[in-house]
C-alpha cells in the first residue's frame, strides 16, 4: 500500500459517500489537468507521451491509430470533484496520512505536526 503526507486545513474532513466510507481523491488536480491538457494539444498534432523514454513521439511508433480519441488512450479530462480540494498553502497546517495507490482515502486522523503524525504511526505498528 502506498502512502504520502498530505496537508490539510486544521478542520478538513474527508469527505464520505451514504454509506459513511470515504470516498477516494487524488492531490494535485492543477497539476493533472494541465499535464492532461498539454498531452491533448500534442496528440493533436499526431504526437503522444512516451513514458518509458519520457519525451513525445509520433503516435505511429507505439502503434496508435492516428483517428484514436485521446480519451481512449488517457481516459476523459480530469474532474475536479476526484481531486482534494485547492487550499491556499496558508491554510494547509496540519497533516493527514493518505493511502494513495489505488484508494486516496486518509488513514490517519488530522494532526497539528509531523511529529504528532509520526508519533501515532509508531503507535499503530
């Protein structure tokens, strides 16, 4: 399971669906949207993001039929309702522990420190 540290207002509360689980969200949603975006205009263009060499290539060369949508090949433009929410740093105080390989649930409560959050991991191993 893979985990990050996320930071968060001192009152966030993750966000549950009816039956009272959370319900998973991605950081960065700026970051995502714009990479989303620039990947669109180049595939545009007959280019598409090679990820194992890490540049553009022509869509030919890893076989995409040039009549593909993007959508197909990087799923639809990112929604910000999947996505935390974009708090000014000045308000980002304290600390959450987030599972985020599949899920991008919280596991931690909130805390006022790295420290308080360190503490309570050792206190859950």
């Amino acid at each position: 399971m893979g985990r990050e540290v996320r930071r968060v207002p001192p009152t966030w509360e993750h966000p549950k669906d009816a039956s009272g689980e959370y319900i998973p969200l991605h950081d960065n949603f700026i970051r995502r949207y714009r990479r989303w975006h620039d990947e669109y205009a180049m595939w545009q263009q007959g280019m598409v993001w090679a990820h194992v060499r890490q540049v553009f290539v022509p869509k030919w060369e890893l076989g995409v039929m040039s009549h593909d949508p993007y959508e197909e090949w990087d799923g639809e433009c990112p929604d910000p309702a999947d996505y935390m929410p974009d708090w000014s740093p000045a308000i980002r105080t304290h600390y959450q522990m987030y599972e985020v390989v599949s899920e991008g649930t919280p596991i931690s409560p909130v805390m006022d420190s790295m420290e308080a959050l360190a503490s309570w991991i050792k206190e859950m191993k």
